[in-house]
C-alpha cells in the first residue's frame, strides 16, 4: 500500500483527534519502523489494519466508520494533491466512471507497484451509476467515502447503496449503486 495513504491517514487522527492520539495508536499498533511513512514508500496492508484497530479502541468508533470518514476525508486531500484528477470531471458520477481510465491509468504510470482496486462499470445513466468494486484489502468503506467526499465537493446530492448480492464475506467485491437526486 502507497504511503500517502499512511501519511493521509495520520494527518486525518491528527486533525480529527490529536498530535497525541498519532502517537498513541503508533505505539499501539507496534509498527516494526516505528510508524515513519514517506509518501512515496510501499507498506504492508496489515500496518494499515494494526493503525485502523488502534484508533478504534481509542476512539471507541468501529473500524468500518473511521474507513468511510477517511475516505471522505482523503477525497478533499486528494483534490489538494492532485487536483487536474478532480477538475477534468463535471460531476462524481463522470469521476466515478472514469476511475480506471483515467485516474488509475496516471497513478499507474506514476507507480508501476501501486496495487490499486478495481472498479468495473456495469451501467449508467443520467442519474444512476453501477459500479462493481473489487480488492482484497476489502476496504470497500473507504471507496464509498470517497464517493461521498466527491459528492460533497461537487456539491450534489446523491446517495450509494451498497448491494449485498456480490458482497463477498471478506468485502473484497461489492457493487455500489450511486443515485443522483
């Protein structure tokens, strides 16, 4: 997994909880490098997971919520960083279906060892997106808080649902339904 998500992923504990929290949840986690991410360096997935644990103990919140809130979060980093991804979209729906063509094809050529998720679109219309997700780091939350950090940016009202149908028991491929309202 790409350090910025490590990197992002602190600076959300950080702004949303404390300088002090980051350090607690480092320690809690007992990271063998003691928690020094760079942006630009690759992490085991399960570092991730011992950090996500860590801050739901402390928090109290399950680990599915602080996902989907980091998810919401990253999206408006992500605007920040890279803002030609953002930008070159009218709307999230355009965003969502252009994903694999567009976003994950740069982010491939900018790291060739990134291991990103899939998203397959199945249909779409002017007001309903169908999209399989599919990863086994089964972080399909923090997929649809993106979706809704997008919805927020762009200031539209829509909603996902989540179908059950493909949701594996490990959540590595789920279909999300996005409704334009």
């Amino acid at each position: 997994m790409k350090g910025v998500v490590f990197t992002e992923f602190l600076d959300m504990v950080e702004q949303r909880f404390s300088a002090d929290l980051v350090d607690d949840i480092i320690v809690d986690a007992a990271l063998p490098h003691g928690g020094a991410f760079t942006a630009v360096g690759t992490y085991p997935f399960n570092e991730m997971v011992a950090l996500v644990t860590a801050l739901s103990r402390r928090s109290g919140m399950a680990p599915e919520v602080l996902i989907h809130a980091f998810g919401q979060y990253l999206f408006g980093r992500f605007y920040v960083l890279y803002p030609h991804f953002i930008t070159a979209s009218p709307d999230t729906m355009h965003l969502v279906a252009h994903i694999e063509k567009v976003i994950h094809l740069e982010v491939r050529k900018l790291y060739p060892d990134a291991e990103l998720p899939a998203f397959m679109v199945e249909s779409q219309t002017a007001t309903r997106l169908c999209v399989v997700y599919q990863s086994p780091r089964c972080l399909w939350q923090l997929a649809v808080g993106l979706i809704d950090g997008a919805l927020a940016h762009y200031g539209e009202s829509g909603q996902v649902t989540v179908r059950q149908e493909l949701l594996h028991s490990d959540g590595s491929r789920v279909r999300f339904i996005l409704e334009r309202q």
